[in-house]
C-alpha cells in the first residue's frame, strides 16, 4: 500500500525526506495530526462492498519516524513528574502510539494558536 504523505513544516521537517540526525531528533516536540486506517475482518454474511477499512485521526506530540513507523505522545512531562527518566531528554514523552508507516495516509504539523508548550508550561507555574 503507497500512501502519498507530503507535508513540510516550518522548521523544513518533512514526511517525505524524514531526517534522523541527532540534531533532528533534538528540537523540540512539534504537534502532529496524523490520518490512518486500520484492519477490520467480518465474521459474518457481509457482502465485500460492505467492508471498507475505517479511517481514523489521532493527535500527538511527533517522538519519531522513520520508513518503518511514526510514534506520538499524548503527553509530555516537563518535570520528570515520576523521576522515572534521569538519563532521558525533557520533556519526557508518554502516551505513546506506534503507527505502521503504512497504515499512515497523512501527517499534518500543527500550530499551536497562542503560544509555544514551553509559554503555557512556564506560565502555569
């Protein structure tokens, strides 16, 4: 299956050049809305016009991708609140969702409307 991704963000980091750099893997979290479909399999008298692969949407922070999968992060821990992950990078993803790069039709980056995580994290204390 050949899905056509093609979307370029601000800071260059596009879906079809995905870059895995140290430097790349660095900046900070950019949020993502990710399309995709998923397996579904009948059991039952269903006619093959009948069933069709649901297509879904998902947000999250974008951790990682490379030709194999996309994985986001519902939250990001800025406090290492669980002082679980000393030796890890902040902020701390978590949440994760692992996508078969295949499953995936689209990735669009998002822009957050008033002010970057770190403002709304930094102005909540």
């Amino acid at each position: 299956m050949a899905a056509g991704i093609s979307a370029v963000a601000t800071n260059d980091l596009g879906v079809d050049n995905p870059r895995t750099s140290k430097d790349a893997q660095e900046k900070e979290k950019r949020l993502v809305e990710i399309t995709w479909k998923d397996i579904i399999q009948c059991s039952g008298w269903e006619k093959v016009g009948d069933v069709n692969a649901p297509k879904f949407i998902s947000v999250g922070w974008l951790i990682s991708r490379d030709a194999e999968q996309i994985k986001i992060a519902s939250t990001l821990d800025y406090d290492d609140a669980f002082d679980d992950a000393k030796d890890e990078a902040k902020p701390v993803p978590y949440g994760i969702t692992a996508f078969p790069a295949g499953c995936v039709s689209d990735l669009k980056f998002l822009e957050l409307a008033d002010a970057t995580v770190d403002n709304k994290v930094s102005s909540a204390r």
